[in-house]
C-alpha cells in the first residue's frame, strides 16, 4: 500500500536523526484534501520525545524528505504547516497510474498472514434476536469483510448462547404443553412461547421449578431424549437464525455454541486456582481478584459449584488461543457488557494466556427511535428485525416505483430488497458504533442524504453514464498521450483523482479503528464528488483525450463504490 511505503520512508528517517520507533510515526490520510494527500505528526512526536522545538524539528526531517528518492517519486509537494505537521501531496501523474490499483487487492494486504477471530451476532437460541444481537451481526459481518479486504485470515464465529438452566424449564415446558409441529411452523416463536407460559404458571405452582431443574441435570448428565430435544432447539432456531443472516448476507466460518466448552470448564477454573490466582472463598465460591486492575472481584464459580457466563467465555478463550493461535479476537457486543470483557480479559492477560493476541471488546450502543427512546413498538414491545426489514423494503419499493423505470415488476422487488435491507444495514454502519444511534426512516431512505439508497443511486448513475458511452475506450498508455493528458486534465479531474487515490486508506483506518463508519464516510464523501464531478466537467462530450480518461475515472468510481459498499455487506444494484 502506497501510504505503508511513505510510513516507512518517514520513519527510516526520523529514526537516523531522531531514533524514533514505528509506534512513534503515524501517516495518515489528511482530513481535508487542501492539506495534502498525507500528513505525518513524526516532529510532533520528535518534540515530546527530545524537546526539540516541532518546527524545528520538522524543518529538518522536510530537508531529509525532499532529499529521498521514493518521496521524490511519490511526491510533488512536500510541506510542513500548523504546529509542525508534515504534508504530503501526491504527483498528478501517479494519481492517473493508480487508478487501475485501487481495487486491487494484492496491493493493500497489508494484514497477510494475520488471523483474526471475530465473535459476533451470538444470539441465544430459543428466544428471538434482540437488537442487540442485530447491531452485533451487522458490524461484526462488516469488520469481518474489512479483515479480509486487507488480507487477513478471518474466522467468523457465532458463539450461539445455548446452555443454562433455561433450557432445563423449557425442556420441561415443552413436554407439558408443547408440541413437535407448532415447534417446527414457528421455532422461535413457540419456545419463547413455551417459555414464557413456564414463568407464568409458576407463579402458582411453584412445584414446577423443581421440575425445571431436573430437566437441567438431565441434560447436563447427557440423558439421551433430553439431549435430542436440546438438539432439536438448537436445530430448529438455527434453521430460524439461517433465513436471516441469509437475507443480511451473513457468512460464519465457525457455528459453536456455548455448550461445545461445558467439558472445559472445571479445568478452566483449575488451572487459575493451582496457580493461585484464583481463590476460594468461605461459601466455596472461587474469584479472581482484580484490585490491581481497578475491576471488582471476577466470580468464576458458584458456592454451589455451578459456572457463569465468564466461565464458559475463559473456557472459551484458552480453546480458541490455543486452537487458532489468533493475532487478535474480536468480540462484537453490547455496550452492557462492558464490564464482563474487562474482567474476562484481565483474568486471561494474569493467566498469561495471550501473549500475542490482542483482546479487543467492540462495543456498541442502543437504537433509538425517532421520539429519542428506545426502539419500541407503540404496544411497548421489542421490534423484531424481520418487521423492520419488510417495513424498509415497502418504503424502498415506493422510492423504485417514483424513478418510473422500465424494470419489471420483479427486477423492482429485487432492487426494493437490495435498498431496503441496505438503508437499514447503512443506518447502523455510518454512525459511530460507540454512541446510540436513530432510527429515521425518512433519513435512512432519503436518496439525498448520508444513507444506502444515496451510495446506490449514485452507482446507478454512473453505471448509466457508462453505458451511454458503449464499450470504454482504454485510455492511450503512451510517454507522449500521457503527457498531452496530464496537460490537459483540471483541477476538479484532480480532485477526484485524489480522492479515489484514499480507498485503500480509508478501509486500512476503518479496520485500524475497528469503526465501519469510517469506510461509511469515505463512500459518502466519495459518492457527492463524484456526482458533482460528473455535472460539473463533462465526460460523454469531452475532447479525445479527456473522454477516455474520465470515463475511466467515473468506472473506476463506480468500482470503489460498488466494492466498498460490499465490504460494508451492503448489494448495489446496476439500475433502479
Ligand atoms: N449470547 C450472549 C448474549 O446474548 C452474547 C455472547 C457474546 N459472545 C461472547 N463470547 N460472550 O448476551
């Protein structure tokens, strides 16, 4: 990747004259193009670690700079501004030669040989998904792609929640009142069901939790018809599961669920306590002390012997340490459960368990509805993901419909899907993951604003210029016709040029910060240059040097789009 080229020449630099270290030099892609194509804070950095003067201190690397051969090469501009940042502007020339890299994806594997574990959407089964489950799957999928885009060898793991002693009610629910084929017309609908009627009746007949329990034992002693039920659950709310992720386009490499660890457990727990970092308590409970750490006490055991969520996550942990030998793991969940990975990751980092891999809890927020409250429907009840998706692809249909298109009716369906399901992925993926996001209906389909029907529609327009110009002419690869081109192209050409020039970057930041909004923002800011570049410099009636040119500027604009709009797991679409 070109900006990993520049890194390296700023840092062979800075290191001879300033013993600087690569976590000392950052370069990164500018905020605003007005100031260069990269800047780079190695004086800045220079300054904190000698107290050298920033100014001064860039003065000398910018000499350096100027004198490198590969800057030269890559560089028409090399500046420094505001407190001591260094600048960079790409050569013009460079920029045309780099279109046809920017989709490839040899040159930004820059994680080749890097295994990364991302554990996301991981629902219960039995019940249905909540939102939080939904958040999970499509962030998750979206770092997956992301990982992947750059070479990375990703294992997508749903790490189903399918053990506790509900199962043990729900076993004894079903066989009271349930039966084989409600279970197999609405899986998850009919356990909830089932589910629910337990708690209910229980108020009355307490006996009932005893019954609960049994079922539990049962199960954990691998009684063979409680164990083909349990299977059958799972079965069946998988089956449920599969038709979602299906339509969201969702791909695990790894299905396993929480119960695959149970037989792991009690060495999980040995193992701390033999090394004394676990200990037990007056009541027979064991914990982890975290003191030093600023955590509360990590319960890893119950008096009664019994294990906790964050013993089948350590369980986990040490199975997928030593079976992946990851760099990284990735764990897609709720802001809520913030406390629960900062506990799970201290106990392993005092184990030593990881010495290499980086733990990484990416959290997420709430959805909010357009009042600011939690989504909801007006009966106060969750709103299923199913719902939400039908509701969005009605609404896209109508957006199709408006276009008067010559589509047939079903090409319209298929388009009113892609768009649909694409608003409400695109809603979740543009905001910042960290804080809670609104749920707009109008903002989310607006075909004007920051949303997927916008990216789509923009690609469309594109694909449509394109073939209104038949085959693409390749643009004349001669010394002389690129001289002439380079003369001939204008600021705007530029503009675009460089902007397309920040693809690889900008998935390189998004998966560095684990934030797909960050690819999101790209796109958008991509997608409105594009379309003013198009309405403002003429493409179909330029002259016979720039025609060929920005034709294959607007395909290769189109191909980012539709690529990155991919890697965000969002379909485009060729007409609408
Ligand atoms: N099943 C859990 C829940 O619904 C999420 C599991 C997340 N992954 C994990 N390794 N803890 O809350």
């Amino acid at each position: 990747m070109l900006s990993q080229k520049l890194q390296a020449e700023v840092l062979k630099i800075a290191h001879e004259h300033y013993q600087l270290t690569p976590q000392d030099v950052e370069l990164e892609a500018t905020r605003d193009l007005v100031h260069g194509d990269y800047t780079t804070n190695a004086a800045l950095r220079v300054a904190s670690k000698w107290g050298v003067p920033p100014r001064q201190a860039a003065g000398v690397l910018l000499e350096q700079l100027r004198l490198s051969k590969l800057v030269n090469t890559l560089c028409g501009k090399v500046e420094v501004a505001g407190p001591g940042f260094i600048n960079f502007w790409l050569k013009p020339e460079l920029l045309v030669t780099r279109l046809g890299e920017l989709t490839n994806t040899k040159d930004r594997a820059v994680l080749r040989g890097q295994r990364v574990l991302v554990d996301y959407s991981s629902p219960n089964i039995a019940k249905p998904m909540h939102i939080g489950h939904i958040r999970s799957t499509i962030i998750g999928q979206a770092l997956v792609n992301l990982y992947q885009a750059l070479g990375a060898k990703v294992t997508g793991i749903n790490h189903l929640g399918d053990w506790g002693t509900q199962f043990g009610k729900l076993i004894a629910a079903y066989k009271l009142w349930g039966n084989r084929a409600a279970v197999h017309k609405h899986p998850i609908q009919e356990m909830l069901r089932l589910y629910v009627k337990f708690h209910e009746v229980l108020k009355t007949k307490p006996e009932l939790a005893k019954e609960g329990q049994l079922e539990f034992r049962k199960l954990e002693q691998g009684d063979r018809q409680s164990r083909s039920l349990w299977n059958w659950f799972k079965r069946e709310s998988l089956r449920e599961f599969g038709a979602l992720y299906k339509r969201l386009g969702v791909k695990f490499t790894y299905i396993t669920g929480e119960s695959f660890y149970e037989p792991m457990l009690r060495g999980a727990v040995a193992d701390l306590v033999k090394r004394k970092l676990a200990v037990k308590n007056a009541d027979g409970s064991i914990v982890v002390h975290l003191e030093a750490e600023g955590l509360p006490p990590c319960l890893i055991q119950k008096s009664d012997g019994g294990s906790l969520y964050v013993t089948r996550d350590l369980a986990t942990m040490r199975y997928r340490l030593q079976r992946f030998k990851p760099h990284k793991i990735l764990y897609v969940v709720a802001n809520q459960q913030a406390l629960h990975f900062e506990q799970l990751f201290a106990v392993v980092r005092r184990a030593g368990y990881s010495s290499r891999a980086e733990l990484d809890h990416i959290k997420f927020g709430l959805v909010l509805g357009e009042d600011g409250l939690k989504l909801a429907t007006r009966e106060g009840r969750i709103i299923k993901l199913e719902d939400v998706l039908a509701e969005a692809v009605i609404r896209a249909r109508k957006i199709v419909d408006s276009k008067n298109s010559k589509l047939s009716s079903r090409d319209k369906a298929r388009v009113a899907e892609a768009v649909g399901v694409g608003a409400v992925k695109y809603n979740d993926l543009s905001q910042n993951r960290q804080s809670d996001i609104a749920f707009n209906w109008d903002k989310m389909l607006s075909l004007e604003g920051n949303s997927a029907p916008y990216l789509q529609y923009t690609y469309v327009r594109l694909k449509s210029i394109l073939r209104k110009a038949g085959e693409p002419t390749q643009a004349r690869s001669s010394k002389s016709a690129a001289g002439e081109l380079l003369y001939s192209i204008t600021e705007r050409d530029l503009t675009l040029l460089r902007m397309l020039s920040r693809y690889p970057d900008a998935i390189g930041r998004a998966a560095k910060e684990n934030g797909p909004h960050l690819l999101a923002g790209y796109l958008y800011e991509l997608a409105n240059s594009t379309n003013s570049y198009y309405q403002d410099s003429p493409v179909l009636t330029a002259g016979v040097i720039l025609r060929p040119f920005r034709l294959h500027v607007v395909s290769t604009a189109a191909a980012v789009l539709k690529e990155g709009l991919g890697i965000l797991g969002i379909a485009t679409v060729e007409k609408m």
